[in-house]
C-alpha cells in the first residue's frame, strides 16, 4: 500500500508540475503586461524627449505625451518600434517628427491616429505596414520621405494637406487596386509634390481646388495728363507720388508637364501605366505623362473598377515635353487641345488610329514646333483635310 501511495503521489506531483508549466507558457504567450517605453532626451533646456524603443502587448499602442520624468514627447527615433503585433497606433499631440523605421514592418497594424503637431515623416517610416488602408494628415505635415509608406498593400484612401511640400519617391506603387487620393490643392500643386511620380497602380486624384491659369496682362493706354489747377497761395501742394507697379510673381514649375486647363474642381483623375487623365463619367482626358520615348494613347483605361474611353487630349497636355520621340493616338480620340503637343522638339512619328478624330476638332497650333519633318499617318478617309490643317502649323510634315 505505501508503495502504491508513493507512485500516485509522484504521479500527481508531475501532473501538477505539467500543468504549472503549460499554465505559464500561456502566460508568456499572452501576458497581462502594461505596455513598454523607452525615452531618450532631446532638450534639457526644453524638457523635450523622445520615444526610441518599446513593446505593446495589447492591440492599441498608445504613446504618452510625456515620459515618466515629465519630458514632453516631440519625435519618434530611428527603428523604435519594430516587429510589434499591435493593430491601432495612437501618436500624441507635441510629436513633429518620425523618424527613419520607426514603425518599420509593423504587420498588423491597421490604423494610425496622426498629431495634428506632425511635420516630417522620414524614409521608410511605415515600411512594410502590410494591412494600412488609411492615411489622415493634418494641416502642418511638410514632409514624406522616400518609401515612408512602401509596401503597405492594402492602402485605399489617403488625405493631403495643403501644408505639404514634398513625397518622397516609392510611395504610391502598390499594384492591383485603386487608391482614392485627397488633397487640398490644385492637381499642379499635387504632381509638384513628387520628385519622380510612380504610376504602377489607380490613383483617383480629388483635388479641393481650382487651377488659375495666368492671365496674359493687355497693354494699357497711358492716359492723357489732365491740366493742373493752380494751386492758391496760401495752400502747399501735396506732391503726386507715383504710381506702385506689383512685381509679378515668378513662373511657377509644373511636373510631370504642364496640365490641361479644362480641369473642373473635385474632379477625378486617374493615373495608370504612365499617363495620367481626368475623368467624366465613362470618358477620359489625357492630361499628362511620365512615358519617354514613344507614347501610346490607350483606346480604353481599364482600372479594376471601371473602363473608361479615353476620348480626348487637353489643352497643352505635352506642351513643352523634351523626351516624347513619337505618338501613337487611339481609336476612341475625339479631340485634341490646343497646344496638345506643341513644342515637343523630338516628336517626329505622330500615328492617329482614331477615324472619330475629324481635322476640324484638333487645337490650334496642336503640333506647332515639333520636329519640322515629322511623319504622320492619318485614317484614309480625312487625309486630304488632315494634309491642310497640319501644314498649317508644320509646312515640312509627310502626310500619309
């Protein structure tokens, strides 16, 4: 009996010991621990600091506006916090800047709640944010570095402030889906934004507001000179000053190239394999490019949502493009702008395959200054009309 006594009391010592061990292994795997943060200083002189290191163990990873020591938390540093599996970040008011990696590969994080304190976001910041599919800015952020949010593939709408200055390359490429762009300027002032603009992806551009072109100033008549009454002794003229010219603001640069001026506000505009367009209703407008070299207008924008006739040129959408050599124009085109192509010194093959675009409806001086002998093949049956409009503005041109 004591042997059998003995052995049940081992027996169930290791029971317990078994299920001590599993009940703690569960613990490491889920803990109820408060989340982590490490904080180094920026400012004595400020009591400023800011996050550099840290572990959540909960779904939403909140950073205190201050450090245990009562330092204000203005920035995040380099590669912080890495690798986490929380899926809601919170950044506090105060912070302005977020540095390089900070929230490198965070995988399941889903949303983010910005500062309205938020100026630079530098590169690769958000990185491999896989499951992100919303960007909200506040009026204040200057700056996006290079690949701050590459790789975050599930991105589906994102919000500009007009404080912005500049993207950094690699930031709009996720490949398969559409991306609802908003931003509060005008689609000039958008494109301005990016060094090198990707086009590997649906971009739906809704800009706030509406581009002014710069009028030509008309020549004033200087006006007569009205005889001056002569003034009684006892009163002292009060002299004339002259009149104060404003110093004209300077030219300001457009990229990709200069846009359409047709563009209507809150519009739409898509950018898909290089070219860019502005949409209404089933119809496209193409108003831009990337593309070097030789240029084909699609008959159709096909986006995984819609397909669009791409119907139209705009008003000077290459106007001024030194890398375009030659241009293929698709079946649905209606219409060409004016100053579409003009200026466009390598352009010397120009193939219209559309039989809609009928002479009288391409712009005037469309393909003025391009290359002198440039090539063009028109459909058969417009080639005597074709012959008179384009030696209009290009008297060396073969028409074929």
């Amino acid at each position: 009996m004591k042997k059998r006594s003995t052995l049940a009391a081992v027996i169930c010592a290791a029971v317990l010991i078994f299920t001590a061990g599993i009940l703690s292994s569960a613990d490491e795997t889920v803990p109820d621990k408060a989340d982590e943060f490490k904080f180094t200083v920026v400012s004595e002189k400020d009591k400023t600091c800011k996050l550099t290191g840290g572990e959540s163990y909960h779904d939403t990873y909140t950073i205190p506006a201050k450090s245990p020591e009562g330092y204000k938390v203005v920035g995040i540093g380099k590669y912080a916090v890495t690798y986490p599996k929380f899926k809601e970040l919170i950044i506090p008011d105060g912070v302005e800047l977020i540095e390089e990696g900070a929230f490198y590969g965070c995988h399941d994080l889903r949303k983010v709640q910005f500062p309205k304190t938020l100026k630079t976001i530098e590169k690769q910041a958000f990185y491999e944010c896989y499951y992100l599919e919303e960007l909200y800015f506040y009026d204040g952020l200057e700056t996006i570095g290079e690949k701050a949010f590459d790789d975050c593939a599930s991105l589906e709408k994102i919000t500009f402030p007009g404080t912005l200055k500049a993207i950094g390359n690699d930031n709009l490429i996720y490949d398969g889906h559409s991306i609802d762009v908003y931003y509060d300027g005008t689609i000039e002032d958008y494109y301005g934004l990016f060094s090198r603009y990707n086009y590997y992806n649906f971009v739906k551009v809704h800009c706030s507001k509406v581009s002014t072109p710069t009028p030509t100033p008309e020549p004033t008549n200087t006006p007569t000179p009205k005889p001056t009454a002569t003034p009684e002794p006892t009163e002292t003229p009060v002299p004339t000053l002259p009149p104060v010219t404003a110093t004209p603001a300077p030219a300001r640069q457009v990229l990709p190239g200069p846009i359409g001026r047709s563009i209507m506000m809150n519009a739409n505009f898509i950018t898909a394999n290089g070219i860019s367009y502005k949409i209404d209703k089933k119809e496209a407008t193409v108003i831009a490019t990337t593309i070097s070299g030789n240029l084909i207008i699609p008959d159709n924008l096909i986006t995984p949502f819609n397909t669009y006739k791409v119907t139209g040129i705009a008003d000077q959408a290459f106007k001024g493009n030194k890398t375009i050599k030659s241009v293929t124009i698709g079946a649905n085109v209606k219409k060409i702008g004016k100053e579409a192509f003009s200026s466009c010194k390598k352009l010397k093959k120009i193939t219209i395959r559309s039989a809609k675009l009928k002479p009288g409806k391409i712009g005037k001086n469309a393909f003025k200054g391009i290359y002198k002998k440039a090539a063009f093949k028109v459909p058969k049956k417009y080639r005597k009309s074709y012959k008179k409009v384009i030696k209009k503005m290009l008297k060396g041109a073969k028409i074929s």
